[in-house]
C-alpha cells in the first residue's frame, strides 16, 4: 500500500540495516513492533525497564518508525545508518513530485534534545538528513514555522492538533508541542508529578483510558469506537462537519491505537465517516481495501442512476 498520504500514521519500519518493512493490513506499529520483537527472540526480560513499550525499545535500537513517507521517527541522524538514510530518501522521492502544496517532509527525533529535522522542500530535506546541509533559517525559525503548520486542524497532512478527553472536551496541543509531550502534562494534572514520574509512556496511557489523539479533522486514533461516549463522537461529528471536506484519494480514518484489537474505520466524505462513528463497528480492513469499497458503491450507484434514466 503506497505510503504517499500525508495522513497516514502507520506505514511500516526502516531496520538499523536499511531494510524497509510495511506493516501488515490492520496492523499499527505497536502491533507490529511486539511482533518483530519476537520474530528477533528477544525476551520481555531482555527489555530495559525504560522502554516499557516495545515501540520505544525498537527506536532504541535504531529502528525508523515510518508514519508515512514523508513522516519518520528515530535516533539522532548522526547515529543510524547511511543504509538507513538512503532508504528514507528513497522514500521521500518516490512522493516529492506528488505531494499536496504546504506538505512537509519531518524527522522526528527519538531522544534528547536535539533538532528535528523538517522541511517543505524533498531536497533540503534529504540533504539535512544525510549530510547535515546549511539552514537558510535559524533552527528556531523552522522549528516555530513546522509546529504552527502541525497544529492547523483543517489541513489534512497536520501532525498534532488535539487531544479528546474522556468527557468529549478538545484539548488542544499549545503550539511547540506533540502528542506525546503534551500528554506528559495531562497526565501530571490527573496523577501528580510524582505519580506521573512511575508511567512508562504517558501517550499509551491516556489512549488506554478513553483519551483520543486527534492529528487533524480527518485522522483519529484511539480505543475501540464502541468505548468512545456520546459527547466523543459529538465532538468528532462538530470538527469533521467544520473543515472543508477532504480531497481523494485521501480518507477520513480512526484507527485503534491501543489493546488487542485492530483495525482501522475510514470514509471518503463527512457523512460516510460521522455514520461509520456512530455504529460502533469497525472493520479489519486496509484503507485501500476501504477506498475500492466506495468507489465499486459509487459505481454501481452511478449504474442505477443511468437504468431510471432510461
């Protein structure tokens, strides 16, 4: 499945040697990461108590998550492979010639405090990642630029606009900040700095008790729907139906990000989407399997039209 869709967030890995591997149908990094885990023989003793989910003991190892393929996440540039390099750039210029206006191309860095790497441009932005190109603007220029463009909740290809709680309030991510770090706080306001301090991964936490991350008005991920209550839904049906609706061949998505469970609910129109909510249903399909879907539902629609014309 082609992974030149903005809004995608789970495509597949990079391994530490360059290999690139997509995710099954269904199958989130998190699913995926236990799998491979086991696949390596690693055992659940061997994991260090800091990378509690094996999605961080992966990047730890200098695995690349691929969100999409002008998303990814790992070690500092400086640390993974040249082989791994040249698979991300091999990536990111099989979409530069398709990608939408205003598309970033963005490297998320694991751990410490160093730099993202983010650019508007393929070029610029392979250069950085393998040769550390120059800055036409000061690190803190760009970083304010990406995190303003992450946050528009109408532009399908933003990373980071909300979190939904439990009670159906939309929490909006301060600008400078992810998910995952915002969830740091949420979480000290609901368990106190101290108590905070013993969960592995906030992020998981809060998705694990009802909170929902909301990337766009078209992208969601969190627990099963039918967990979702009424003011949640409510307040994905008023955020879908206030954004202009979205361009094929992209989908509405929900996709669950925590538990046994997988699968992933997409529409191609608000009403489609605001109704799969509703159902409390949620199939085991791919989102290319759901887009021929509705083009085969449109195409036999079209058909009874023209037979009553005639």
């Amino acid at each position: 499945m082609s992974g030149c869709r903005p809004h995608m967030n789970s495509w597949g890995w990079i391994t530490p040697e360059g290999k690139v591997i997509e995710l099954r149908d269904g199958e989130t990094h998190l699913q995926s990461s236990k799998r491979f885990i086991k696949e390596l023989g690693l055992k659940e003793e061997s994991i260090d108590a800091h990378y509690s989910y094996s999605v961080d003991f992966l990047l730890s190892k200098r695995w690349i998550r691929v969100a999409n393929w002008f998303s990814y996440e790992g070690a500092s540039p400086d640390k993974i492979s040249y082989e791994a390099k040249k698979a991300i750039s091999d990536l990111v210029w099989r979409c530069a010639a398709k990608a939408p206006p205003g598309t970033w191309f963005m490297y998320d860095v694991f751990e410490g405090a160093e730099a993202n790497i983010y650019s508007a441009l393929a070029k610029e932005f392979v250069t950085k990642l393998i040769h550390g190109g120059k800055q036409n603007k000061s690190k803190l220029a760009q970083f304010r630029e990406w995190y303003e463009h992450t946050q528009e909740k109408c532009d399908e290809s933003a990373t980071s606009y909300a979190w939904l709680s439990p009670e159906g309030k939309m929490i909006e991510v301060p600008a400078g900040k992810t998910h995952p770090q915002y969830a740091d706080e949420i979480l000290v306001g609901l368990l106190g700095k101290e108590e905070a301090r013993m969960v592995a991964s906030p992020f998981f936490w809060l998705m694990s008790r009802g909170w929902v991350r909301v990337s766009n008005a078209y992208m969601y991920e969190g627990p099963h729907i039918r967990e979702l209550n009424p003011a949640q839904k409510q307040a994905i049906a008023e955020l879908v139906k206030g954004c202009p609706p979205i361009k094929h061949p992209n989908l509405y998505t929900y996709e669950i990000g925590v538990g046994k469970e997988r699968g992933a609910l997409g529409g191609v129109n608000p009403k489609q989407f605001i109704s799969a909510i509703y159902s409390n249903q949620m199939r085991q399909r791919s989102k290319a399997m759901m887009f021929r879907e509705h083009i085969l539902r449109m195409v036999l629609e079209r058909v009874k039209e023209m037979k009553k014309k005639k």
